[in-house]
C-alpha cells in the first residue's frame, strides 16, 4: 500500500510521507478500530486516512512531534466516522454512544495544561478536532474542512457551537472569559 501512497507524492514528500506511515500506522487502527469495531473497516479507515494525509504532507513539518500525532490522529478519526456513518443503516447504535465510549487515545494531560487547554480537552471529539486544528495549529477553515470532510458552513457552525460548550465548561471549572 505504501508504494500507492507515495506515488501520489512529489519526491520531496516521499521520505517524510514514508516515515509518518511507519511511526503512526498502528496508532491509527488502534484508533479507528476503538470508534468502528472491526478490524476491516479500521483498515478501511486508515487507508483512507492515509489518502488524505498525501495533500496536506505540505502541512506536516516534523514527524515525530506532538501536532503530527494529533493531526494524524485527527484525520483517522474522521475517516473512521465517515465509514461509521455509511455503515450506521447495518447498526442500531447512535453515534453519540460511540463518542461517548472514546477516549483519545493520546491525551497527554500533565500538569503543565492551561485550564482552557483541560477544558477544550474535555469537549466532544466533534469539537475537539477543530479546536485543535483552528486554534492551536493555525489551520484556516477550507483546509480543516477537507480534512474533514464536512462544508465551511458546518464547520462554522461548529466553532459557533464549540464556543458555547467551552464557555459552559469554563464555567463549571469557574473560569471566566472576558468578551
């Protein structure tokens, strides 16, 4: 699979592309396979993880840092629930309940965490990747949208929404934000 990967690549991509699979594939369908069950369709969810990665390798600078990992991370995750969401007509289980029964699998909370960074963690996955995305990586919103898999419009939306959840968990860790 590895060579169908690459050759979607420009050569200067190949190298940095090759080391990215072999570091995180097996993160990727343990994670994929935490949010589908099966293990053809976590594989089916990494290679389409894998496809998306090939445009936006002009993204990734290091490999082995911590925005890497939650960047590919991320995308598995959304492949994972796109192929949850054709597959959902053959299950009866909400997607909620699976959200709910996920956890991150690379959490690295510490100590150091600011009480927004511990809050936006606490936010639903959904939330979660595009806070990450916009706010900590810089990501603009057609670029986080592809990845995505969803429309600007959706997104926006769920920034508008995020917001408000994140206000609320402030809150509740009595944090107030000036506006």
């Amino acid at each position: 699979m590895l060579v169908l990967y690459l050759s979607l690549l420009d050569g200067e991509d190949e190298g940095k592309f090759e080391r990215l699979y072999y570091k995180y594939r097996g993160l990727m369908f343990t994670c994929a396979k935490e949010i589908l069950k099966d293990d053809v369709l976590a594989e089916d969810a990494v290679h389409e993880a894998f496809l998306r990665l090939t445009k936006h390798m002009k993204g990734i600078d290091e490999v082995k840092c911590n925005k890497t990992l939650r960047f590919v991370v991320i995308v598995v995750e959304s492949a994972a629930k796109d192929i949850y969401r054709k597959e959902k007509r053959f299950r009866h289980i909400p997607w909620e309940d699976v959200e709910a029964q996920y956890n991150f699998p690379v959490q690295e909370i510490t100590e150091s965490l600011t009480d927004v960074e511990k809050a936006i963690l606490k936010l639903p996955l959904t939330y979660r990747q595009i806070f990450q995305m916009k706010f900590a990586w810089g990501y603009p919103n057609k670029e986080i949208a592809e990845v995505l898999n969803i429309r600007e419009g959706t997104l926006r939306q769920r920034i508008s929404r995020g917001k408000e959840i994140l206000r609320n968990l402030l809150e509740e860790m009595e944090v107030y934000v000036d506006e």
